[in-house]
C-alpha cells in the first residue's frame, strides 16, 4: 500500500498539490456517491449496469481515501490491518455467516 500512497502522492503533486482537507472528503463522498449508483445498476435496481464501473468506482473512492491519508501523513495499510484487527474482534458474531 505504501507504494501505491506514493504513486497517488506524484499524481497529486503533478496537478499542483492537495486540495484543502474538506475538499478531498467532500470528493471521497463525491465517489462514494458514485459508487452507491453504479452498484444500484449492476444489481439491477436502477437501469442495467456493469461489474467494470463498479471496479472503476472502487478504485477512485480508494484514490479519495489514499488522498486524505496522504494530507495527514497516516500510513494507509496499517490503518487498515488495525481496521481488520478491531473488525475480528469485536464483530466476528455480528455478520451471521454472510459470505
């Protein structure tokens, strides 16, 4: 992951810098916005949809995310294995089997 937030930071940096804190979270809700309608067509609830936009949508929430991480100078894998960490404790009763 480490390697991917430096490839995010030289793109970023490319176009002239990171915007202002609550306007990257602004684009990360932005994204999301545009992942909750592309996984609303690919599961046949609004329109016919296609499994590569979804990925597509997937992949600039996770920019968004990798963004923010950047600003604040958060490593974003250990982030996210204290995340997986936490999730396997506190709610491994709580999914009922869903796989």
């Amino acid at each position: 992951m480490e390697k991917l937030q430096r490839e995010v930071d030289r793109v970023i940096k490319s176009f002239g810098g990171y915007w202002e804190p609550f306007e990257m979270l602004a684009a990360v809700i932005e994204e999301l916005g545009e992942l909750s309608r592309e996984m609303l067509k690919f599961e046949g609830i609004k329109e016919k949809g296609e499994k590569e936009k979804v990925k597509e949508e997937i992949g600039d929430v996770l920019f968004a995310l990798l963004c923010i991480a950047n600003y604040y100078g958060i490593d974003a894998e250990g982030a996210l294995l204290e995340s997986i960490s936490k999730y396997s404790t506190r709610d491994r009763d709580r999914w009922g089997g869903r796989d």
